[in-house]
C-alpha cells in the first residue's frame, strides 16, 4: 500500500497557480484545475507519508455533495470527468481520474464561513474562557460536544500559509465583506449546514461543524473549495456520540490523537507514521465515503 499514492502532481504544460496543503491547482484559461493530492495535514504541517486515496475520497465527497446543494447556491463546478476536460489535460487523464475537479475560476471571497452544530475545537477553548463563541454568547454550564441550542456562523480569517485562521466575530465580517454579502454568506452558509446534517443525520453521522468557502464569478455568489468533507469538517459516529468530552471522529482527528500522545511538538518536521496509522486513517475517510454516497472508491 502507499505505491499508488499522489503526493505531488506535476503537469509541465499547464499553468501551476497554487500548491496548497492537500490541493495543486493549475489554470486553463478562465477556468482552474483542482487535483487533490495524498498529502495530509495536521496542525498545519504536512506530513511526510501521504494518505493513499485520501485525494479520491475527498473528490468523491465533494462532487457528491455539489450536486446535493446546488439548489441552495450555484458552485464552481464544471466536471469531475477527465475525458470532459480540455484537450491539455487528456494526457494526465489516468492521474486525474478520480482525484481532480475542473471548476469555474471565482474571485475567493476573504472570509471562511464556518457553521458549528455543536461546541468542539477552537470553539470549546473559546467557550471555556468567555461563555461566547466569535463573542455570540452560549448557555451557561455547557459541555464539550454538547450540541448548540442551534447553529451559529462563527466566521474566520483566511491566513497564509502555515498560519493559523483566526476566528472573527460578524461584525468582522461585515467591515471586510460589506454588510450585504456578510449577511447573504451567512444566511447560505446556515441553511447549507442544516441540509448537510439533516441528510448525514440518516446516514449515521453527525456533522459537528463545517467550513464552505465562496467566491465572486460574474458578480455572483457561488460555493468553492470543497464541500462537507472530513478535511472540512468535523464527522461524528452517531451510534457513538457522547457528549461531555472528544468524540470520535470520521475526520484527521485519528491522526491527530496519534500525534499528541507521541508529544510531536507540533512543528516541521512531521513525524514518520507507522503502516497501522496510515491505514486506520486511510479507513476513516474512505467509511466516511462509503456512509455519505452509498458507495466506496470507484
């Protein structure tokens, strides 16, 4: 296992414009192209053994819950399906199978729209100290993964790489986006988590939070990035859910646990990851898939 994994793309005759953690993007004229690859984040480091299929899955997720939402918001997407691209990309086409998107090119809007259901994460240590998450004031005496009393859009600064995002409150929003567009995005974003839990609910998971991003194409508001993944997300075990504490998890949250308890400080390098954690990673995503779409790698 791991032979077959992508951890870098490299395609000489098309116009590389970003390589990300997990994404290289190239451009083709006004449209992009997204491969995601095999790297794997953590705490802002990529680590130095890929995640094999970990670019598939989340390709997978994403086209599937695309099609899900476009009756919400239009999206950037164009085709998940290598023959459908343009004539530059056919020779690459074994390696894009499965793993890229051809997307419309959008203007990224400068704020990531994060939605939480439940209190974890960033948004926990925030409670602990404030009562308030991105200063929008919670019940006294609540627990970690307690579900809210409903949704709340905690937006964020997107940060350069290797920086961490910072939570804003709205009014933050509004001074960077205008307060129309900081109302619209929020207004979207809410009414895109709610379908995503509702229709993870039946599948036997609970989407603790998510982060959408958008962009500006044509003077119109579209979704981009990804959508609902476990890299975008946090992904819980219904039949597992207890709250009062971590919960686990369908998401890099695995990897993470590993990473704290061999007290990795947190900063390059990355430690080497023995097969077993590789693999019950890999098998968290790929559940993950299989639960949501009905079907596994295709």
């Amino acid at each position: 296992m791991g032979s077959d994994a992508l951890v870098r793309s490299d395609f000489k005759d098309i116009q590389l414009v970003k390589r990300g953690k997990v994404r290289d993007v190239y451009e083709i004229d006004d449209q992009l192209l997204i491969i995601a690859s095999d790297r794997m984040s953590a705490f802002d480091v990529v680590m130095a053994d890929p995640i094999p299929d970990k670019g598939k899955i989340l390709t997978g997720i994403s086209l599937f819950w695309f099609k899900k939402l476009e009756t919400i918001v239009e999206n950037h997407l164009i085709s998940g399906d290598p023959h459908e691209y343009p004539v530059v990309c056919h020779p690459y086409a074994q390696q894009l199978e499965g793993r890229s998107m051809l997307v419309k090119k959008a203007k990224p809007l400068l704020v990531e729209c994060i939605v939480r259901g439940y209190l974890s994460g960033s948004g926990w240590q925030e409670y602990l100290q404030n009562g308030s998450v991105c200063e929008i004031p919670l019940p006294e005496g609540m627990g970690e993964s307690d579900k809210l009393p409903e949704p709340i859009f905690t937006p964020s600064t997107k940060a350069a790489d290797g920086m961490h995002d910072e939570n804003i409150p709205f009014e933050k929003a509004v001074d960077i986006l205008g307060k129309e567009m900081a109302e619209q995005v929020r207004e979207i974003s809410l009414r895109l988590y709610e379908f995503g839990r509702d229709f993870a609910a039946g599948k036997g998971i609970i989407v603790a939070d998510t982060k959408f991003e958008f962009g500006i194409k044509d003077d119109k508001l579209i979704l981009i990035d990804e959508a609902l993944t476990p890299d975008s997300s946090r992904f819980w075990p219904v039949d597992e859910y207890t709250p009062g504490g971590p919960q686990k998890s369908f998401d890099k949250q695995f990897l993470r646990d590993y990473l704290v308890k061999i007290n990795w400080p947190k900063i390059p390098p990355p430690p080497k990851l023995p097969p077993e954690i590789i693999e019950k990673t890999r098998g968290k995503y790929l559940e993950a898939l299989e639960r949501l779409t009905g079907h596994g790698l295709r």
